[in-house]
C-alpha cells in the first residue's frame, strides 16, 4: 500500500488518554492510514517522509471556542492557529453572519475588523441560508476544518431586530423556523450570550422554545449566562432549567466567580449542576484578571 506522507520517530500522542510512545505516522489523501512501531513502514512507501525526530506527533487541536469568523476572511491560511496545531474552528459564540434577513439591516452589525472584509459584507447580504457562510468559506479556501453553533444573537435579530420585550408569537415561530433550517445546514446548535444585547432580552421561555427545535436535531445549548457575579448561582440555575426543559446538553462558557465577593460560591455552583443536571460541559476561566475569550 502507497502512503501520500509518512511521519517517522517522533513521539506519538494518539488522544486516547494513553502514555505517549514513540512510533510512526501514515497518512493517505486526507486520512491517517496507520499508526505504527518505528521502522515498520519503509520510507520507499510513502511519497514524503517527515523526520520528527525529537518533536510530538499529534492529532490537531480543536478550538471550540473560536473567534476566528473575521480574521478567516482577511486571511484564510490561519498561520497563527495553525502553525500551533489548531486544525478545526467551532464557531459561532452568540453571533454568526448567516443567515442574512428578517429583520436583520447589516449582517456585519458589531463585529470587529469589518472595514478589512468589505467585500464579504457586501457578500453576506445574499447569505439567506447557515450554509451559505460556511460554504463560502471553504470556496474562498480556509487552513483549518470549520464548524459553527447558530448565534442566538444572530437569531434574535433576525425575528425581533434589537427591540427590548418577549418576542411576539409570530416572531418567535420565525426564529424556530430559522432554527430549524440552521440545523438542518449542519449547525451544532444555537449559543447566547446573555449579557450582551440583544441576547440579554431573550427570556427564558423563549430560549427554550427555541432549544426544543435544537434537540429535535441532537444539538447543543451553549451560553454565556446572565451573570457571573452577584447572581451567578441564578444564571446557573436558568442554563439547568433550560437544558431540562428542552431535552438537551447544556455547555456554559466562561464558566467563573467575577469578583472577590463571589468566589466563595463555586463550590455551591459545582455541587449544584452535580446535583441536578448530567448533560453539562464548561469552559473555565481559571485567571483573577476578567478578560474576553
């Protein structure tokens, strides 16, 4: 059997939780064919051979929180995630530029680096469908595998625009419809962000409205709950109740105490999602200094 690349001596770390061991890698098109002790495969069989002697061969790492959705379209070879081995973006933490419409004006609103993509904003507004971004992306050619949750900012926008309140009936069967589709484009679920408009006026009852159409098609809650300070433990207790509610896994990003006050109640928020829900995931931040992703 021909190999495309045959990566030899280096120190495997295979992801499987096992010590590393020293061994060489095949890989044929876009596929590792065999994992092997060294000297098993003959460089003659492969039509590159990689020493990595002294070096780790791994399988890439994926960034689940990735905010990468502008700087891929300044410049989709990604050299600074690649060159240390992020191999796959999952994208899409509140906000994502698909799908354009409703009531949404500008598909770009708030984002950052837009006078460097004007192009893409102009190209945005024909994105009527989730797929549309991601396909796009891989059209114009991006470096890493790339994947999004549907932002629920984006989703609240486009059947509400930034107005304050509960969205009307007939909004909010618009943003289940949209959800739906999303899914149905491949997304991994929907994520809010619930400190920052205009996720913060999305009640509870409509996240999980919304969260039952996402469990219809095994996706994910993820969310930055409403607070991390004086009412963490509350904003805890809504992510729990929404998850059960609609039937689904809940992943809280951002997971912290914010302020000296309030790091005495991480313990009670651990025994708390321990204690009344199973399908729970977090991103911590383990800093004192408060800072974005």
């Amino acid at each position: 059997m021909g190999f495309d690349v045959l990566i030899r001596g280096g120190r495997v770390v295979d992801g499987s939780g096992n010590p590393w061991f020293y061994g060489d890698v095949a890989i044929a098109g876009d596929r590792i064919a065999a994992v092997t002790p060294p000297g098993r495969i003959a460089a003659e069989q492969a039509r590159t051979t990689v020493d990595a002697t002294g070096m780790v061969v791994c399988p890439g790492f994926i960034d689940i929180q990735s905010h990468s959705i502008m700087p891929l379209m300044i410049d989709g070879r990604s050299l600074s995630k690649i060159t240390q081995g992020v191999t796959t973006e999952i994208m899409g933490e509140a906000w994502t530029p698909a799908p354009f419409g409703g009531q949404i004006a500008d598909p770009f609103d708030g984002a950052l680096f837009t006078h460097e993509v004007a192009e893409w904003r102009e190209r945005a507004q024909g994105w009527r469908r989730f797929r549309d971004w991601l396909e796009a992306m891989v059209a114009a050619g991006v470096s890493p595998n790339i994947g999004s949750f549907l932002g629920g900012g984006t989703l609240r926008r486009y059947g509400c625009g930034m107005r304050m309140g509960p969205a009307a009936p007939h909004e909010l069967e618009l943003m289940r419809r949209v959800m739906a589709e999303a899914m149905e484009d491949g997304a991994f679920g929907v994520s809010y962000a619930l400190i920052y408009p205009p996720d913060a006026y999305v009640a509870t009852d409509e996240l999980i409205e919304v969260c039952k159409v996402v469990a219809r098609y095994g996706g994910v809650y993820i969310t930055h709950i409403r607070s991390e300070g004086s009412r963490l433990l509350e904003g805890i207790e809504e992510a729990i109740d929404i998850g059960r509610a609609a039937g689904l896994p809940v992943e809280i990003y951002h997971l912290k105490a914010a302020g000296v006050e309030n790091w005495p109640k991480m313990p009670d928020v651990v025994r708390r999602i321990r204690l009344l829900y199973t399908s729970y995931a977090s991103d911590d931040l383990p800093c004192v200094d408060r800072g974005g992703a």
